[in-house]
C-alpha cells in the first residue's frame, strides 16, 4: 500500500473488510472494527460468518462477485454482530483488482441515509403503515355500504341519465369495497401451516387456474427438475405467492408472451440468521416472463406494500409474497431486464422426520 492508500483505509468512514477465497477476513478497516466491536487481531484469519450475521444470502453474491468480476449492490441488509442490536446495512462488494479472488466488502448503514428515508423504509414504519390501512379500511367500509344501499334505494326511482349516475356510484364504491378488502387481508395473514409438500402440486395448481383465467392470453410453459425433494409450507400460501407473481407477470405482458415455470435445486444457497443460524434453502422456482421488465422507478421498492406501477394496482400483491416467503424463512429474489423478468423463490427442504 502507498501512503496515501494505506490512509484511505485507515480513514475512511464506512466498515471495510477484505475477504479472501475462503470469505475468511483478510482485512478490516478502523470503522470495521469499531462496527464488528473486535480488533483487527481479533478477526484476522476467521471466517466472515463467525464475526457477522446478515439475513441475506451473501455468499451467492461474493461469488458471484468473484465470478463476474463485477461490483454488486445488496440493499437493506440486517447486519448482527455478537450482541449488539441489528444495523440495516446497504453492502456494497467489489472485487479486488489486485486479487481477483479476494472480495471488498463495505457495509454502509442505512442510518446514515438520512431520517425521513429510513423512517419511510423501515420494516416497522411499513408495519404500521399497513396498520392504519388497515383500520381506514375497516371504517370507510361501514359508511360505503350505506352509500350504496342509498344509491340503490335512489336508482329504483330514477330513470335515464340518473340512472347512469346512481349505478356509476355503485360500481365505484364496489371498487372501493374491493381494494379495502385486499388491504383487511393483507393484514388478516395467519402464520403459516406448514407441512411437507411438493412444489412441483403446488405450482401446477397455481398454472391450471392462471392458463383458465387472467393468463388465458400467454403461452405458459414448465421446466420442473422431478427430483426436487418436498418442502416445508404452507400449500395454500405458496399457491397465493405463485398466483400474484403470474398475474403481475400476466398483466406486465398484455399483448401476450411466455410465461415460464422452472424448479430446480441449487445446494450453495444459504441464508444466515441474526443468531447466527444457518438455513439452507436449495429448492428454487423461478417465474419468468418475457414482458417489458420492471419500470426502473419503482424496481426498488416492489416489495414494499402500496408501491404499484398499473393504474388500478393496489401494490399488495408482492408486499404479500415477500411476508409469506419470509415467513416460510425463504428467499426472494428479483432480476428484470427488457424482454426477461425473474422472480426468484429459495426455500428450504422439509425435516426428514416431518417436524420442524
Ligand atoms: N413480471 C413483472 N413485469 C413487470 N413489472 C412487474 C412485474 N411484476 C411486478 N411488476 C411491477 O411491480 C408492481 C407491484 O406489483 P404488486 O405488488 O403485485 O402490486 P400491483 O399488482 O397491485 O400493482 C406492479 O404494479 C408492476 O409495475
Ligand atoms: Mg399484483
């Protein structure tokens, strides 16, 4: 290192750490070691996973890293270290020139983000968010169906263009009813039941109703490794995750397109728990589709509930999948470019016993 290097590590403000072929810490910076509570001696030599908990499967991305050569971004990362309380955390992971095989790892805290942003981001202010929906939507329920009985009650009496209007205030309130419904449900989601189930059932469930019904203008196709083994679900959820991915998907690809089912298992995929848990999760779904990609205003936020990019859109349907997911503690992931979208679902194998 040259002087002035050597001082950029020393001094710069974000945790660094420096992580060899076998993500075991080759390096930490001052902030780092503030940040992981322990020296530089103290980490030196271990492996990144006993000094950092992060509820992200970042070893897919450090490889990925190695693999491509390229930086990659992983937002809102909860990062634990001993016990000290979780930070939310952007990583940022660069290769190293140098060594192509060693990675760079910073860990940019979200609280440095600003405060409006992380209140608007955080997992909680989102919580009550839906909270309030929640409750509005209980209460303007009440009143709505007066409404509409009124409208009704005038509509019997009414001839013409009274008519027209009486029946547009039914159909609008019916439209309001609906969307306060998928908010009430929203926040009606039971824990999951879950048992041992085959994905390969579920997913052929989700694909007859959707060629039936709002996918009846694509092609729809399945590419399923047979052997994947069962997992551990809920069968009614996993099917409701399904059916939102092909209907966002469906309606992304309006004059029609290919919708694409593919199951395969992939035994690297781990995600770290905050208690330092590790939980595989090698059984993955994909639902592809060749429509015009996720619009890049929103391709952020997708997961957040209320964030929607169709007119008419309640921004609950990927908000829903991303709470059953993580309740099932499994992984998702989204990857859209022009002409090819994934959703990506990772989930665990059931016990062999049958019990958690
Ligand atoms: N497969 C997809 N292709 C393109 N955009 C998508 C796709 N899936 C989701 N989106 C975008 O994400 C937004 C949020 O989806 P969702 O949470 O289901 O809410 P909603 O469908 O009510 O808008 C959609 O409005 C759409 O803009
Ligand atoms: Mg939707």
């Amino acid at each position: 290192m040259t002087a002035w290097t050597s001082s950029l590590w020393t001094s710069l403000p974000i945790p660094a750490l420096i992580l060899d072929v076998h993500d075991c810490i080759g390096d930490v910076n001052p902030a780092a070691e503030q940040f992981l509570n322990a020296s530089r001696k103290g980490l030196h030599g271990y492996p990144v996973w006993d000094k950092v908990f992060v509820d992200a499967p970042l070893e897919t991305a450090f490889a990925r890293v190695r693999e491509g050569q390229a930086p990659l971004f992983v937002n809102t990362v909860e990062v634990g270290t001993g016990n000290k309380k979780p930070v939310t955390c952007d990583v940022q992971i660069a290769p190293l020139s140098d060594k192509p095989d060693h990675v760079l790892v910073l860990l940019e805290s979200r609280e440095l983000a600003g405060r409006l942003d992380r209140a608007m981001s955080s997992k909680s202010a989102a919580k009550s968010a839906i909270g309030m929906a929640e409750m509005l939507a209980h209460e303007i329920k009440n009143p709505l169906a007066g409404i509409t009985g009124a409208a009704q009650l005038i509509s019997m009496n009414a001839s013409g263009e009274d008519r027209e209007l009486t029946d547009l205030i039914v159909g609008e309130t019916r439209r309001i009813v609906k969307l306060l419904d998928q908010v009430e449900e929203f926040g009606n989601v039971r824990p999951p039941d879950r048992r041992a189930v085959n994905i390969h059932d579920v997913l052929d469930r989700a694909r007859k109703s959707a060629m039936v019904g709002f996918a009846a203008h694509m092609q729809i196709e399945y590419d399923y490794d047979p052997s994947l083994p069962l997992t551990w679900a809920d069968p009614d959820q996993l099917q409701q995750v399904f059916l939102n991915l092909l209907k966002n998907a469906a309606q992304a690809c309006k004059s029609g397109g290919t919708l694409t089912l593919h199951s395969f298992y992939e035994p690297g995929l781990k995600v770290r728990r905050r208690d330092g848990s590790g939980g595989a999760l090698p059984l993955q779904i994909e639902i592809i589709d060749d429509g015009p990609g996720l619009s890049q205003a929103i391709a952020a936020d997708i997961f957040e509930p209320f964030v929607s990019g169709r007119e008419n859109g309640t921004g609950l349907g990927l908000a829903l999948v991303s709470k059953i997911i993580a309740d099932h503690e499994g992984w998702i992931a989204v990857d859209s470019v022009p002409g090819r979208t994934v959703f990506r679902i990772s989930l665990p194998v059931a016990p062999k016993d049958g019990a958690p």
